[in-house]
C-alpha cells in the first residue's frame, strides 16, 4: 500500500518545535491539566488523590459509559451505542475510510482539505474525484460541480467542516443539498468535524443528525483545547454503520486508556466553560487577525468563521514554501506553507494561540514581510 507523505504533518514534526513564536498550530489555546481540573473542582490535588487507586487497565473498550452519553448529547439523532471512541478525529476518520472502502471504489473529496480524506482512500485503491474549494467564493465548493461528479458509483462523500486551514464553514442549506444528492444514490457521508464552531451552533448541524448514512468524526482536540488527551470519537444514527466500524475498530486500537477517558469525561462535563473561555479567545483573536491583514499590502484574506483556523494569501514573488521557511529561520515564526495543503500562495495562520504569542508572532511577521518583493 503506497500512500503520500501528510503534507502538514511532515512540516510541523521538523519544524515545531524550534518555533519561538508558533502561530501555525490550530488548536484554541490548549489548557494544562491543572487548568482542565480546575474547570471541575476547586481542589484540583484533591481530585488526584482521588485517581489514586484507579487501575491502569485497559478500561472501557468503546469508551465509558459516561463518555458514550456525554457524546452523543452533542447530536439530536445519535445514540449512546453509535458512539465510539477513537485515537483523536485522525482515528475515527482512519476507522471510518478503512471500513467502508475497498479497491475499486469510487468517492468524492472536498478538496483542498485534510489529507487523510483523499489520500488513505487513494492508497486503499479507490478512485478519488476532487470537489473543489473556490477562493473566488470565499472558499466554499459550488453545489453545480458535485452535481456533476456524483453518480449511482459514488460510495462516499468527504467533507472537513468547519474547513482545515480556510476555517470556511459549510452551512445547513448546503449541507442538506448533499445530502440530497448522497440520498439519491445511496452514499455515505463522512465528516471531519473537528472544527466545530465556539458559536452560531444552529449554522452547525452534524451529519449525523442531518442524514441516516451520516458518520461525524470529532475529537476533543481543536474546539475544546485539549489534543494531549488523543481523545476523538466517530458517531452516527445507524446502528448497522456502528457494528461495522466495530468490527473494524478492533483491529486497530483496544481502548483509549482509562486516564484519558477520565480526562475526556471532565472535559465534556465542563464543556460549557471551556467553550465560553474559548468564544472570548477566537473573538479577540479574530479581530487582531482582522486588523493585522488590514494594515498588509502583500497579505489578503477571507475571514475564517469562528474557528481556530485561518488561510492567507501572499501577494509575493517568493514561493510560500521558501518564505515560511525563511520567516522561521530568521525570526522564530511559524506558519504553515500552502503548499502542504495544495493551496500554493498562501499559509495556515493558527490564530488562537494564546494572544501574546499571536501579537508578537504577526509583529515580527510584518517586519519579515517588509524585506519580501
Ligand atoms: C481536519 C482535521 N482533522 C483531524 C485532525 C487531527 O485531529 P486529532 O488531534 O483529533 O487526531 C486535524 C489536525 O490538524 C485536522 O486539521
């Protein structure tokens, strides 16, 4: 099985970890484990003590009880039973592409977006036809073109929604238009939801809720700021889709471990604070990213909706590979190149950091953009 290099993935292991300044990531501010505790109880040492005598076996296979149900109170049509745990959205999309295709099949892709969902197909053999993203429709796909790919051989369709690195959204009038088309030759939905939205849920429905053959993806790692926890989950109404990816799933992890399903059950008992922690950080953070690529001649851009994710255009002669690479060595910033998304011409800006590191990062990259042609 041959499959491409993760474009993102390769750029941030060689490189993250010598940024000075790192506002490529796309998670909201990730929270310390005191911090998460803290969301839970006033006596954070306390509630250590408490995990004391928890053994470290392998726990709940599926994810605990608790953490089925917590889940699937996220969805107005999804039960308990249809959730199961996963190693982060990376699994639960994994879990999903492996169990459901097979050589020879045919699937449509949102395109550009998160690799996983055209790249793992193409390296199982199916044939992948690209719907795409438009720059000149502030980064949303036109509904006319997936009318023309989809035929009775399409299998599956992928989507990434809330979209990697535009943070563009596809919303419930959309949405229910490919569902229509996915009902009328009997596809399946995958979605990467991943980037959930911290507000305006109503212009968010899952896909699970919205169709029967829906299977959402979602983890704890961008939208609830904890992706240490490799906690994510996948989730859908039919209970004939969930004994599949069982089955499958099996083969490819036991559980996620009882300290982190204890950490992930705190994270969406507590869910609420942490979302109104974060709806202030993208908030303020939105309108520093607002100002800064006002202020920009070589920088244009189409505000992301209220997620963690941005995407700028770079009005220069350098190739964005070499200029990211450039603004790091010379100055400790770190975006992530087009390129590793396909979008030649432009980088991922993960503008919720926390807002220092944002400030200074966006000030040193002004300075950096000065010396470029
Ligand atoms: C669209 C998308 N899906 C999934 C992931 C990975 O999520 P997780 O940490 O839950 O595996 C990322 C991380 O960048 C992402 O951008």
């Amino acid at each position: 099985m041959e499959i491409k290099g993760f474009g993102v993935e390769e750029w941030l292991n060689e490189n993250e970890k010598s940024a000075q300044f790192d506002i490529s990531q796309s998670t909201i501010s990730s929270l310390t484990l005191g911090e998460l505790l803290k969301f839970d109880s006033q006596n954070p040492t306390e509630q250590i003590t408490k995990y004391l005598n928890t053994k470290l076996n392998y726990g709940w296979i599926e994810g605990s009880p608790e953490f089925k149900q917590l889940v699937s109170e996220l969805y107005l049509r999804v039960d308990s039973k249809n959730v199961l745990q996963t190693n982060g959205a990376t699994g639960g999309n994994f879990l999903a592409l492996f169990s459901l295709l097979n050589p020879g099949d045919q699937i449509i892709s949102l395109y550009p977006s998160y690799q996983q969902l055209y790249d793992i197909p193409k390296s199982l053999g199916v044939k992948v036809d690209n719907w795409g993203l438009r720059e000149d429709l502030n980064w949303q796909p036109d509904i006319e073109q997936l009318k023309q790919l989809i035929s009775p051989k399409t299998k599956m369709i992928c989507l990434n929604n809330a979209q990697n690195p535009t943070g563009s959204l596809l919303k419930k009038p959309l949405l229910k238009q490919v569902v229509a088309l996915a009902r009328e030759v009997g596809a399946y939905i995958l979605a990467d939801e991943v980037y959930q939205p911290v507000d305006k849920v109503d212009q968010f429905p899952s896909i699970a809720d919205l169709y029967e053959q829906g299977i959402s993806v979602n983890s704890l790692s961008k939208t609830y700021s904890v992706p240490g926890l490799r906690i994510g989950w996948i989730a859908t109404q039919s209970a004939k889709l969930a004994d599949v990816f069982r089955k499958y799933r099996d083969y490819t992890m036991i559980s996620g471990g009882v300290v982190n399903d204890t950490l992930a059950c705190i994270t969406l008992r507590n869910q609420q604070a942490i979302l109104a922690r974060n709806k202030k950080l993208v908030k303020r953070n939105h309108e520093i990213l607002r100002k800064w690529v006002d202020s920009q001649e070589k920088v244009d851009i189409i505000m992301p909706e209220q997620v963690s994710t941005a995407c700028i255009k770079l009005n220069i002669k350098m190739d964005d590979e070499t200029f990211c690479q450039k603004l790091l060595d010379d100055t400790g910033v770190l975006l992530v190149p087009g390129n590793r998304f396909d979008m030649p011409g432009h980088a991922r800006v993960g503008y919720c950091t926390d807002t220092e590191t944002l400030k200074n990062g966006l000030q040193r990259l002004n300075e950096f953009l000065k010396q470029c042609q």
